[in-house]
C-alpha cells in the first residue's frame, strides 16, 4: 500500500508516508475508528467505567486491529496459543478500561483539550514534518482520505490523546527523583559480576529410605494444624454445548468465503520485508566530530559502490560487524526511531545518509527488499472456510444454549427444562475453584462460574474454548481444618523435601573446600550442575537459582574467587564465586545523567500511575462483563485457530 501512496502523492517524501501510515494505526488501534474489520453490531456493554461505557464492539475492532498489528510486526503468521501466551486480550480490555478511567479523572478535574492544542499537536508530530516545517493541512488532509479516514474521527481521537497526556502530567507533576536515586539505578544497570556457581539441585537428591515416622508427621501435623485446609468445593449440574458438534448442521457459501475476503484483505497480506545492514561507529563528547566525519567518509564509498559488507567487517563497532554488518530482515526493527525510520525510507540497495543517534553514528545499506502482496482467494479459501464454519457453530452454540438458559430460569430447573430439550445433564463432581472439568475446560471457566452462584442458581452461559456451558449449582462444601489424614501424602512431600534440602546443603559443605580452579570440570564428576554467567547484574534472573535479592547482595560484596558458603535457591543449595567485578564509573555516569534521571522519572510516573489507577477503579467501580469478554475473546482467536 505504501508504493501506491508514494506514487499517487509525489508531494510527501517516501519516510512521511511511513510515520504517518504509523502514526495512523497507532492512533485507531486504541480509539478505533475507519476501516474497521469484521462485524459491527456488537453494541453491548462489555464493561462500565464510572459513569462511562465500553462497548463489545471498542473491543472486539481494537483486539483484531491489534493482533493485525503484531502479525504484520512478526513478518508472519501467528496462532491462538502464541496469542493468548502473549495476553493480548486481557492487556486490550486493560488498555481500554485504563484510558476510560483517565477520561472520567479527566471529566472530573473539569480538564478540556483546546482547538487550539489539538492543532499544535497536528503541526508538531514529527511523521507531519518535511525539511524541519510542517506539511501543510491540505497534504495532512489528503494522507487521511488516502487511507479512508474520517477527519472528524481521527481529530476527535488525537484530541482524547491530548486530554489524556493532560491528566497524567497533572497526576504526576509533583514526582522527582534525587541525584542519589538516579545512581544507584545506574548502578544497578551498570554494575556487573562475572560469577561461576554450582548446585545441588532438590529433585536429584535421593529422599532417605525411611522417610519421615508416623510421630514425625503428626508432630508437624499437630505444630501447625491450623494451616491446613480442605479447600471449598462446589457440585453443580451441567449441560456442555461443543462446537464441533453442531458444525454437520453449518453450510457455508462461496459467496461468504469470498465476502470475508474482501471484507478482511489486511489478514491475508504479506507485509513487505527489508533486509538491511549497518555501519556502527560509537563516539563520545570527546571523539564526536572526529567519528561523524569517519560515518560521512563511508557513506561516500559505500554510495559510490564499494562492498558495504567488507567496509562493515573493517569498520562497524557491533556485535553484527563480522556477518558484514547484516542486520536481516527483522532484527534492525529494534534500533532507534531515527536508526529505522531511516531504513524504512530507502530502496533496495540503497545507502543510507548518517543517522546520528545519541551514541554513535550509523550508515544503512538495504540489500534486498519485497513488496507486501496480499494471499490470492483460492490460497486462503479453506482457512476462511474453517474460520466461517467455527463462527456459524459458536453462533448456533450460543443460540441453543440462550433458549436453554431461558427455560431452565421458567422451570427453575436446569435438569427439566435440559430434559425436555432432549439434553441429559451431568454433574461436575466437587469442584476446587479454578480446577478444570472435562476436556472442554481446560481453564477451569466452569469452576470459577460456580464460585459466583447460590446453591440452586443457575448460571449464564459459560464460554469456554470448546463450546458453552449451562450450569446448576447443587452444593456447596464449605472451607474447613483438614483432618491428619486428609493432609498425611501432602504432610510427606513438605517433609522429605526439607529432608533433601538439607542433604544438598550439607553436601555442598562437605566438597566446599575440595573444590579447586576448575569448577565446570569437577562439577559433572560430583553430580553438581555447573553454570557461569560473564555480566551478571541486581534482578536479573539466575538458572537455577531464580530472581533473589540476597544472593545479588551475597555476589556483589562477596571477595574475588573466593568460595561463598551453600545458600539457599530456588532448586535447591548453591556455592557460588565471583571472577571478576565491573564497577560504575562516576565519570561516565555524568555523560548520560540527564538522560538516566528521565528514565528513572518516567519509571517512577508509571509506578505511581499503576497504583492511582488500582484505587481509581474501585472507586469508579469498574465492572466487567466476564461472559462477553470470554465470547468475544473466543471469537476473535478462533479465526487464528488454524494457524501456525
């Protein structure tokens, strides 16, 4: 789409139309807006905010707009289990309810956003400047119509950019960060330990053959017996709706294949890949001037056609400079804005002016680059099929299940009113919050539903990703002291556990003064595991070992090669050495201080807008509709079922 533009507008250089393309969906991917996929009557209430609403169908648009985005991002497809890893739908819902909140701080602090600040912000976007000044509104206006945008939408939503930029300056303005603060952040950052350590690791200790005695155990039972539960379980009776059994009753047209088609071409398209490759050249205050003439000198020979990639593996400063500088397809995507919007402007085999970013100069050759094209029908077609046929099955599923609810609520009784409708309830069994029941609900949907009833209620249809669910709830067996014998097998695994734990940390005593220089030699022949790390910094995660504040206190006071004492990990007793320690320095720290307290700032702002934000919505009483978003979610990711 962006060759066409750029042929179409020959006023606006090619970089424009890309920051603007960006700025675009950035934009409608939050507030919605032109060119919206899929279906659009969903105007239910999925969840109110005040005295505000979101709507299923702000979130159904921002959910496909925003999985669209990560496709073309990723240069690929992507399927519903990288999706729901990824949590996307619940940081969409989160993202929407957190701006609606802000809006109604907003409303509430009587904040308005001005004609005249929504123009500033128009004028002063960076994708809208060409040779320092702005475009101009008539190139503005045309960038919007080219891409079917309303201009009084797409104003409307940058002028609640502006409001919300407003409340949370107004919320934070009183946050600082003391000189002390910001260097010990960039300590933590900075400050680093090349460390080796070994350990014996729980689980490959031998338990003791004799275990804990009887005695044993009912004194620890009788120590703390007040800690053991037997948690709440709920029964309920159930009728399961599965979606792939209604799918003999779904026929689906040629003509509905084709209509989603047209209707949905942005799912089917290739994005355009650019492979490119860099010239790194760092430079400091000192060596500034010097090294921006060395970049310009090699951009002069690499435009005039000497081998980029030779004068990379000559010259480049990064860990890419021995491929030639090769930075493929994707991986330049994570440098800086100026660094890639760079990239993003040139042609195939084009070189780059220098990019001057605040550590270094860069010069960019692009080595190969494709047009985005888009899936012929006849390739799609069985995947769009798929998807209309799971659609049609889920819509047939939720209407059975809705006449369902709606004679078990007249009868008062899921088990007539299921058995006059020909289904034949089942029972759950007792059921712990969030245990799973049946493979048709791996989550754990249905036992989290039975938590919010009254005995005999019955429930609203529970979605799960197989089907939907009718429940009655039938009884409920309250929390209660476990008896010795209902905790005697839990009472065994705590005990022999703490059994190996200390014969892993005794062991590690015992070897701690054999040990000699060649760790990762000795450690196999004593069973140990062995690991090493070259730059270890304060809350980083550790193999093993896990994310613990007292072993990064223990590696950075500890004297150089120099055994500690066992301590205790996450899987099990650890002795660890440090090698080497690298210090911060006060002089660098001075460089960069201005930017490291921005940082830290920004950080602070954020961790106390989280929690403004937590007390805001109780006092908002923010309410989500569970079984619309669950719905809807499923809606959504089914049509990336098929996908790899």
């Amino acid at each position: 789409m962006l060759k066409t533009m750029r042929r179409n507008v020959k006023s606006l250089k090619p970089i424009l139309w890309i920051v603007v393309a960006t700025f675009v969906v950035a934009i409608f991917a939050i507030w919605g807006g032109a060119g919206r996929l899929g279906e659009s009557n969903r105007t239910d209430t999925l969840a109110t905010v005040g005295g505000a609403r979101i709507s299923s169908d702000e979130f159904y648009q921002a959910l496909r707009q925003r999985l669209e985005a990560i496709r073309k991002q990723l240069g690929g497809e992507i399927n519903a289990g990288l999706i729901q890893q990824l949590g996307v739908p619940q940081q969409t819902l989160e993202q929407l309810v957190q701006q609606r909140l802000l809006l109604e701080i907003a409303s509430d602090m009587g904040l308005r956003a001005s004609d005249a600040e929504v123009r500033a912000k128009i004028m002063s976007f960076p994708g809208l400047q060409q040779d320092g000044k702005f475009v101009g509104f008539e190139n503005y206006k045309r960038a919007l119509e080219y891409n079917h945008i309303q201009l009084a939408e797409f104003e409307a939503s940058l002028r609640q950019d502006v409001l919300l930029g407003k409340v949370v300056d107004l919320l934070t303005a009183g946050l600082f960060v003391t000189d002390d603060e910001v260097w010990e952040s960039y300590r933590k950052q900075n400050d680093s330990v090349k460390i080796e350590y070994v350990v014996a690791e729980t689980a490959k200790i031998e338990a003791p053959a004799a275990g804990p005695s009887e005695a044993q155990l009912r004194a620890r039972y009788d120590g703390n017996a007040a800690a053991y539960k037997v948690a709440e379980k709920r029964t309920a009776d159930y009728v399961v709706l599965r979606q792939a059994d209604f799918k003999k009753e779904i026929k689906v047209k040629d003509e509905e294949v084709e209509k989603y088609y047209r209707d949905n071409t942005a799912q089917f398209q290739e994005p355009e890949t650019v492979k490119a490759s860099r010239i790194w050249l760092p430079f400091t205050a000192a060596d500034k001037d010097k090294v921006l003439a060395q970049a310009g000198d090699l951009r002069r020979r690499a435009a005039g056609g000497e081998d980029f990639a030779a004068l990379a593996r000559a010259n480049s400063k990064d860990d890419k400079a021995a491929a030639g500088g090769d930075w493929g397809a994707y991986d330049w995507r994570s440098l800086s804005a100026a660094e890639t919007a760079a990239v993003s402007g040139l042609d195939k085999d084009a070189v780059s002016e220098v990019v001057e970013t605040e550590t270094g100069a860069a010069v960019f050759k692009v080595t190969d680059k494709t047009a985005a094209v888009t899936k012929p029908l006849d390739e799609v077609k069985t995947t769009i099929k798929a998807a209309l046929e799971d659609e049609k099955a889920r819509a047939l599923v939720a209407e059975r299940l809705q006449s369902l609810e709606k004679a078990a609520r007249k009868e008062k009784s899921l088990d007539v009113a299921a058995q006059k409708q020909g289904y034949k309830p089942a029972s759950t069994g007792a059921l712990k919050r969030g245990d799973p029941l049946g493979d048709f609900d791996t989550s754990g949907a249905v036992s989290e539903a039975l938590f919010g009833l009254k005995e005999k209620e019955i429930s609203a249809p529970i979605v799960t990703y197989a089907g939907e669910v009718l429940a009655e709830l039938k009884a409920v067996e309250p929390e209660r002291p476990a008896k010795f014998e209902e905790v005697r097998d839990q009472l065994v695994l705590e005990m022999t556990d703490e059994l190996k734990r200390t014969a892993a940390r005794d062991r590690l005593r015992e070897i701690r003064a054999s040990l000699k220089e060649d760790w990762h030699i000795e450690a196999p022949k004593l069973k140990l595991e062995y690991k090493s790390v070259d730059a270890h910094k304060k809350e980083q995660y550790l193999s093993l070992v896990g994310e613990r504040s007292e072993i990064d206190a223990l590696l950075f006071s500890l004297p150089l090669k120099q055994a500690s004492e066992p301590v205790a990990v996450d899987e099990g007793y650890a002795i660890f050495r440090v090698l080497d320690r690298k210090a911060s320095s006060r002089e660098e720290f001075e460089k960069v201080k201005a930017t490291e307290r921005e940082t830290l700032l920004g950080d602070k702002k954020n961790r106390f807008l989280m929690s403004y934000m937590t007390k805001a919505r109780e006092e908002k009483k923010v309410k989500i509709n569970a079984e619309a978003y669950q719905r809807l979610s499923q809606d959504v990711l089914s049509r990336y079922s098929g996908q790899s």
